[in-house]
C-alpha cells in the first residue's frame, strides 16, 4: 500500500512507468482517491491519498517506503521510468551476489529498487 500527497490529480505514473494496469479506482465524494488498485506484472498494491478526512497522519511516518520489484528487463523499466518521470538513485548495476539492480524515486517520492537475479561471480564469498 503506497500513500501519495493530497491534491494528486494525474496518478498514471505508475501505469506509463511500470507498466502497470489500473484494475479499479475508487474515489471520495471530494474527488480524493480513496483507493486504486495497480497490478505490476501480477505484484497488485494499492494506493491511497492522504486526504483531510482520511485515517492517516502522516506526519509520524517520515520514513521512505521502498518497493523491491523483480522484472526481467531491468535496463529498460529503468530507461521507461525515468522517461515517465522518477528520478535515479542509483543507476542499474551488477552484483556479484547475483542481482542487477536500479533504484529510483518515483514523483511521490516512493523509493523502486527495480531488480533481477543474474548468476553469481565465482569469486563471491557470500
């Protein structure tokens, strides 16, 4: 479940970033979204406004949520991203633990590691 600020009007980020399929959205009588439902290659969460009425008070959670998301074409989810509107944190790189990973900021300011398992370097001592 992601929270995203008050007053988002265009929440398609995820669909132009991520490829993401919106199975349904749900919104106030203000017009906030009370909830929309976004599939990622079969990885479903939710999203939510912080509206005034809402349940949530942000203000004690000032910590980033992260999102680790397994895709096969790392490189280019990461090219579409960026194209969508995130921000690199780190670009894509090769661990010799066996992942391939980017992370970005997406412009809610959610944290995607987007990542893959490659083979693991023979000199790894894990």
């Amino acid at each position: 479940m992601l929270r995203i600020r008050n007053g988002v009007s265009d929440i398609n980020f995820y669909k132009n970033a991520f490829g993401a399929v919106e199975h349904f959205r749900v919104n106030n009588d203000d017009g906030t979204v009370h909830v929309a439902e976004f599939d990622i290659d079969g990885a479903v969460f939710h999203l939510h406004e912080i509206y005034p009425h809402a349940d949530f008070d942000p203000e004690p959670h000032s910590g980033v949520v992260t999102v680790g998301l397994f895709v096969d074409d790392v490189h280019g989810l990461f090219d579409q991203a960026i194209a969508a509107g995130a921000t690199s944190l780190k670009s894509v790189t090769d661990y010799e633990y066996g992942y391939r990973q980017g992370t970005l900021q997406d412009p809610f300011g959610h944290q995607w590691i987007l990542q893959c398992r490659i083979p693991v370097s023979p000199e790894w001592k894990g």
